[in-house]
C-alpha cells in the first residue's frame, strides 16, 4: 500500500493550507517514462468514482485506478536533499530509503498534469 511520513504529511497539510485547498484530496500518480523510469506527481485534487482513498497521517489521499500498481508500496516522504534544500521524494518500494526522485508537483485544485 501507498505511505506517506509524517514530515511528509505535515508538509502537505500547510500546503493545502496555504493554498485554500483543506477540502481536497492530495493525488498521487505514476506513469512510466521513455526510459523505464517512473514519474510521479501529486496535486489537490477532488476524489473520483473509482479512486483508491486513503487516509494516511491525516491526509486524504486519491489514487486513480491505473496508477495503481507502480505507487504500490511507495513511500512519499520530504526529505533535506542538500543543507538547506529540501523536497518531496517517492521511494519505490524494496528501495533503501534514498531520495529516488523529486515529486513533480501540479496545479492546486487539478491533477490533470499529472494523468490523474
């Protein structure tokens, strides 16, 4: 199942502060790159009928149908990259807890960007 930490919960929820947007849901989504790598994306966005919904660490989550099973045992945490710089990261699952790959963030209020 999809996780997120609670420093990544906690920065998500004074995003959605910030941006008025507590009544959405934060959607995750993956997709394979040209090269066989995944991207992911994330933005607030309103569940749709055959969402997978999660409460995690106080945040509802959406996840769309087909991004599924690359988000499946994913771990989205927000992390101090460099001294000073830090970011949202996704850790496929079976991977040491590294920062694998900067979130791609999307328009607050619409996922479209990111195929959710």
């Amino acid at each position: 199942m999809f996780t997120l930490t609670g420093a990544a919960a906690q920065q998500i929820q004074q995003a959605a502060t910030a941006s008025e947007a507590q009544d959405l849901a934060l959607r995750v989504a993956a997709q394979h790159a040209a090269d066989g790598s995944i991207e992911y994306g994330m933005g607030f966005d309103e569940a749709q009928g055959d969402d997978m919904r999660l409460m995690l660490e106080g945040v509802a989550v959406v996840i769309a149908d087909p991004h599924q099973p690359l988000l499946e045992d994913t771990v989205l945490d927000f992390v101090e990259l460099e001294p000073g710089e830090f970011s949202f990261i996704f850790i496929p699952g079976g991977v040491e807890r590294s920062p694998v790959a900067k979130a791609t963030s999307c328009g607050g209020g619409s996922c479209d960007s990111c195929g959710g």
